[in-house]
C-alpha cells in the first residue's frame, strides 16, 4: 500500500458473521456498535439483539470460501477511508467545483455571477464535484488492499 493511500485510510479489525458464501468470496456482516456476539446471526433483521444500526457488508476474496459456514463468526480486517479524508471528498470537491465553475463562467465569458445561466453553470460545477468524488472514491478503493479473514471467534 503506498503512503499516500495508506495516510487517507484507516485499517479497522472487527468481529463479523458470515451472511453468505459464493465460489470465490464471502459476505460478512460486521456492526462495530454491537457487543451481543450471540444475536449476530440476526443482524440487520429488526429483531434479536435489539442493535438499531444496520450492519456493513463487507465481500471478502477468498481462494477456498467453503471452509466456513453461513452464521459463522469470524474476525476480518478491512480497510476505509478516514472520515476526515471522507468528508473533504464528499463536502470539498463539489464545492470547489461551484467555485471553479463561476469563476470560469465570470473570468472567460464575462458575464455576471447573477442570473439563470450561472445557476445552471454552478450546479454543473456541483454535479462534477460529486463525479469526481465518486472517482476518487473508486480508484482509492482500488488501491486499498483487499479485505481478508484473520480467524474465527466464538
């Protein structure tokens, strides 16, 4: 994992259960607000250990999947951005994109930041903004290394 990639994103260990199991990789279902092991297995279901948040789901690649079994514990580690880093894509590229917009509107057209064709222009702006967050959010995801299975857990 480069430096950069690794200074944005956060390694989190968590407990999980094992929600289903394909030819090559399993879904896990992890809740980092849940300390009730035994009602995991309902998990995002509005009924057992009475946990409001719905759990992530997580696809972890595995060469041989069938050495678990679905309502199986199991501690994964996985890799998100942090959420400082998050917020900045999220809140600061469409906002920059407004800017930008607007002023290359007013800079090489010379036209007033007033009126029906700056609004138009600044929500492009906004819409690219979000477009790119959705970018870096895919090519950082890209470049995290994958989930992987440390163990089982009672």
């Amino acid at each position: 994992m480069n430096k950069i990639v690794a200074a944005i994103a956060n390694e989190c260990t968590e407990n999980g259960v094992v929600a289903k199991i394909s030819e090559n990789y399993l879904v896990v279902h992890v809740n980092p607000g849940c300390s009730v092991s035994t009602a995991c297995a309902t998990c995002g279901k509005s009924s057992g250990c009475g946990q409001e948040k719905n759990p992530e789901r997580i696809t972890v690649p595995l060469q041989n999947p069938q050495q678990f079994s679905e309502g199986e514990h199991v501690r994964i580690r996985f890799y998100r951005l942090s959420r400082s880093f998050a917020s900045l894509l999220v809140f600061g590229l469409p906002i920059a994109g407004l800017v930008a917009a607007l002023v290359l509107w007013n800079s090489l057209l010379g036209l007033p930041v007033e009126g029906g064709g700056a609004v138009i222009v600044g929500i492009g702006g906004f819409l690219l903004g979000f477009a790119g967050a959705f970018i870096a959010d895919k090519v950082i995801d890209s470049a995290l290394p994958p989930p992987s299975i440390e163990g089982k857990y009672p």
